[in-house]
C-alpha cells in the first residue's frame, strides 16, 4: 500500500518536532507573530468573513484572524499536528473558532467554501505544492483571497542560522545540502517558484513583496533554549551529547551579541505572499 502524499510531515509534526514546538508555544508564538500580522495585513480580513488558517499550529493566529473577522465571521485552523491542535483547543473559547486535524493538500474542502486562506509558514511543507494549492484554491469563492508568510533564503535569516554557524565548530559537518526545493522551511525561498506554483493551480495576481524584521522569543536564556531544541541543531546535539556544554557556550555567545532592552531579536526576512482567485 503506498503511503499518504505527505506521510513523512505527519509523522514528523506527531512525533518528537511537535511535541516540542506545544512544549515551546509560548516563545515560538512571540517569536513569530510579528511576522504572522504582515501576512494578515496582506489578506486584509473583513467582518462576517469566513477563513482558513493553514497550518495554524497551537492556534495563535486562528485566534487573531477570529478577532479581525467578528462579528459574525468564522476561522479554521487546519493542522496536520496533533500535538499542536491539543494546545489550540486548550485555549480560552472564541467565538467562530474550530480547529480540525487533516493535510491541506488532499482534505476534501468544501467546493468555495472559504472567503479567504491565510499561513503563518505553514505552506512549504507539501510533497506537491501545485497539487497543494489548487486543493485550497477549490476551497476559496470566486474572488476569494490567500495571503501567507515564508522564508527568504537561509543566508538572509540569522533568526534561522546564526545558532547553528555558532555550534559548527564543536559538531561533525552537517550532511550535504538537501533538494532546496524539497518540503522544508526553506522550500519557498525562489518568488518566482512560488509565483509559478500557484499559477499552476489557478491564482492569479500574485504578489511577493519581502519583509525585513528583528524578531525573537525573550530573554538571552529562552531564546539558547529555543535553539538547542527548535530545528536541526537539536537533532544533532542529541546525536552528539558530549558536546552539549560546548555548544550551549557558543550559542549563549553569539545570541548575546543581539541581546538588548527587548530580549535578544535577530534579523529574519521573509517572503509577504498575496494572490486572489479569479472571480
């Protein structure tokens, strides 16, 4: 039997990743909601509007896009983890909220459903982002909007970057390169891949315009346990115990240099998409 279009994803966000990103909502949510509200603003919610959020994890940004759309309006938040839909649904009750646990890419969407579709990095992650994406557009009126945040390439975010350029020297190298396209949080860094991945899947005016902000999750030492458990760098230190002292050393090290009277913010830059379903 072949697996599901986006099996590995799945099991990753049950696994251990998202067990750890509920673990760490709270500093990861101030970490990135700066970064969500630009997107917000591209989709420009209205009252009485009814959206979807994809990939909307512990629920922050469902609850934000709630707030923006009342009254009267409703927001899903889709998510393929279960982990991170338990922390959603533990939160304060709001009204037009509902949280449902599914891939975006295969779910069977009401056919223009939707008034609008919003993503706060959670759209890079497809195995088959055409496929992906027409999925949503289905689900979108005539006239219907999407609007989401990615990431630029990795050498334009220190945010992403700059903890583990500070451990390298205490770990073996890394394995080479993947695919820059494969399901990752990078896969969106090339706009005119984006650009044509939905276009092929029926969007039109496409706009990607970047966005440049210092962000970060609190103080010096939230934001060295971030990195010890968020992404890559925490694989390797568990595959490497033995140079755990070293590399907390120098990532306090470099995050110290971005310290400052609002905790420690690096630079990140992101992609601001918007697009809009033909009337």
């Amino acid at each position: 039997m072949s697996e599901a279009p986006n099996a590995a994803q799945v099991a990753y966000w049950n696994d251990a990743a998202g067990q750890t990103w509920a673990e760490m909502q709270e500093a990861l949510d101030r970490q990135l909601a700066p970064l969500g509200r630009a997107a917000m603003a591209a989709l420009g919610p209205k009252p009485g509007e009814r959206l979807l959020d994809i990939g909307c994890g512990a629920g922050q940004t469902t609850l934000e896009l709630a707030a923006a759309v009342a009254p009267g309006g409703e927001v899903v938040g889709f998510d393929i983890s279960r982990p991170l839909l338990e922390v959603a649904r533990a939160r304060p009750a709001a009204a037009g909220v509902s949280f449902l646990e599914g891939d975006a890419q295969t779910h069977p969407f009401e056919p223009a459903s939707f008034d609008g579709a919003f993503s706060r990095f959670g759209v890079m992650f497809f195995a088959d982002p055409p496929a992906a994406f027409a999925n949503i557009r289905r689900a979108l009126k005539p006239g219907g909007r999407l609007a989401f945040v990615c990431w630029r390439p990795p050498a334009e975010n220190p945010i992403m970057t700059a903890p583990m350029a500070a451990a390298a020297q205490h770990l073996p190298a890394p394995a080479p390169p993947a695919d820059p396209h494969a399901p990752g949080p990078f896969a969106f860094a090339d706009p005119e891949r984006v650009r044509g991945i939905l276009a092929a899947a029926g969007f039109e005016a496409v706009t990607i315009s970047p966005h440049d902000e210092a962000v970060g999750g609190g103080d010096l030492r939230t934001a060295v346990g971030l990195s010890l458990r968020i992404g890559p760098l925490g694989m390797m230190l568990r595959e490497n115990p033995d140079k755990r002292d070293a590399v907390v050393a120098a990532v306090r090290e470099a995050l110290t240099a971005y310290d400052g009277p609002e905790g420690v913010k690096l630079p990140s830059a992101t992609w601001i998409v918007s697009a809009t379903v033909p009337g």
